[in-house]
C-alpha cells in the first residue's frame, strides 16, 4: 500500500485522537467571526497507518508526544524544514522490525568484498539510469555513459561515477549552459535538494522497516551523516528526481523560489511509477523492495541489489 505524503506549510495543532492524526487550525479556532460549525467543520483526520511521510514546514507548527508516539511507531518519517523552507531534520524510530538484533549483526559483519560489490552494482545502475534522463531529454550522445557503467569496477575503484557525474551535469539542462550542481549553488539547485530531501526520507524510513542501521553504509561514511545507508541505496533513484526537475522547468514556472506549487511536484515523488524487472510500481513501494533485497544481501541468500531501470 502506498503511503501519503502530508506537508504543513501553515500554523496547525498536530494531535493524535483514536489513532487519528487530527489537524486543527488555529487560525480558524481562533477567529471571532466563524461560527462553531464551521469550526468543527475545519478540523481534519487522517489514520495513522496510511501515513508514510509527514513534513514540517512553520514555525507555528504545534505536535503532540502522543502523536509522535504514534508517527514513530508506525514508521513514519518526519521530515522538519529550516527557515528558508528546506529540510533539514530526520525523525526516525531507532528499530521498527520485530527482530533488528539479529539484522543489525548481518549488517555490522558484512565482508568488505560484499560491500564492494554492492557498490558497484549500484553505481553502475546509477549511471544507466543518468543516461537514460539524457537521451529521454536531450541531443547528447550517452554510449560514453553506457560503457562506463560497464567499465565500472567493485568498489567503483576508478572513480567511474564521478567522470559520468561531470558530464551528465554538464548536459542535462541543455537551456542552463552554465549550470554547476551544488547544494549551495544557483537554481534549479533548490529544486534539486528539496527533490533528494524527500528521496532521502523515504529511503531511510524503508531502511529501518527492513531493520537495518541508517547510519552504517555501503561506501558513504562520515562522522557527521546519520543517514550513510540512506544516502548509498539512494544514488540509482536520483535521476527520478532530475526528471522531475526537468519537467518543472520545461513548463516555463519561475524556478528560482520553491513556490507553494512546485513543492506540490516534488512532493509527488514517492508515488511516481518506476520500473522494477517486468514490473511497474510506486516510487516508495520500488524502495521498500530495494532496501528488502539489500538485507537480504547482508544475510547471504541473494548478491544482487533490486533497482529500478529508467
């Protein structure tokens, strides 16, 4: 089942009430002239369990333990954004799967030729998938792309990943000649973080209820990074992102401000149909299946990745 994606960009009292999220306005409980019934009437529910990411963006923004409580233990991410309106806080449960103990060890103990081998897998999905966002949207040629993913070696020891990065960068907006990719960089940038802020949450929310450790990653690694793992099982899924990107601003919107409207697209992302083998299903429903197939690589039982293929 796929789950919603709730963002409040506005002043509500987040509570919980019978396993329901119940949103109140307080702009609307609080005004003198709107009658008791259109009160009531404003006052919303949501059951807890169709709930998959919630997304924090106000500061007026009031949520109850009890419904954290509740958001927690039905894994749902929550997602807080910063002033500037991007995210910047990950809300997860430490363990959602009835036995992490046993699938913490088979992550902890994973042989560093397996890890390897993993990341090759991913990375040479990734650039597929880069060349694939190319071809579908410009004129450039994408054989050089197709041969580094199969040049790609465990490990990605000669840093294949990089040299397709700075030639998909280079090309994939064919209207911004002068286009760096870069957190902190011009627009679409923006467009861009906000569109792997998402990617990121629902990856992580995946990974715990397959019942592995965010923070312990396959390649990425940094003292700093709670989300390694997240971050890794992520990179063949970020050319969805770039597609949407792309989308957004072929329709000729002002990209510069992430706009009520082009946070709706991007907010979009996890029901977005991928491609997974001879099958086609939502985005969130495709991770859940990648971080399932990681674990099992962890276990022993499989040594392949499921990824989707643009």
């Amino acid at each position: 089942m796929i789950k919603r994606t709730l963002y409040f960009g506005n002043p509500a009292y987040l509570s919980l009430t019978n396993k329901q999220l119940v949103i109140r306005l307080p702009e609307v409980e609080k005004a003198d002239n709107v009658s008791e019934i259109i009160k009531e009437k404003a006052v919303r529910t949501i059951p807890i369990e169709d709930v998959g990411v919630v997304m924090l963006d106000h500061k007026q923004i009031t949520i109850t333990q009890a419904l954290l409580e509740a958001l927690m233990d039905n894994n749902v991410a929550v997602v807080t954004c910063s002033s500037s309106h991007m995210p910047m806080g990950l809300l997860l449960p430490l363990a959602s799967n009835c036995i992490p103990n046993e699938r913490f060890r088979n992550q902890l103990y994973c042989s560093a030729p397996l890890r390897k081998q993993l990341w090759q897998q991913t990375m040479q999905t990734k650039i597929r998938n880069q060349a694939a966002i190319l071809k579908r949207n410009t004129h450039q040629p994408v054989s050089n792309m197709l041969r580094w993913a199969n040049d790609v070696k465990s490990g990605d020891s000669d840093n294949l990943e990089a040299r397709a990065a700075v030639y998909y960068w280079k090309n994939v907006f064919p209207g911004i000649p002068d286009f760096v990719r870069g957190r902190d960089e011009l627009p679409p940038n923006n467009l861009l973080n906000y569109g792997y802020a998402i990617l990121r949450a629902i990856t992580a929310r995946a990974l715990v209820a397959s019942g592995m450790l965010p923070i312990l990653g396959i390649h990425h690694h940094g003292r700093e990074n709670a989300y390694c793992l997240a971050d890794d099982v992520m990179e063949p899924y970020r050319p969805i992102v770039d597609q949407v990107v792309i989308d957004i601003i072929n329709s000729g919107v002002d990209y510069n401000e992430l706009t009520t409207d082009i946070k709706v697209k991007l907010l979009s992302i996890p029901t977005i149909d991928v491609k997974m083998g001879s099958k086609t299903r939502p985005l969130m429903i495709a991770v859940a299946q990648t971080t399932a197939s990681l674990y099992k690589c962890f276990e022993g039982s499989a040594r392949r990745i499921d990824y989707p293929l643009l």
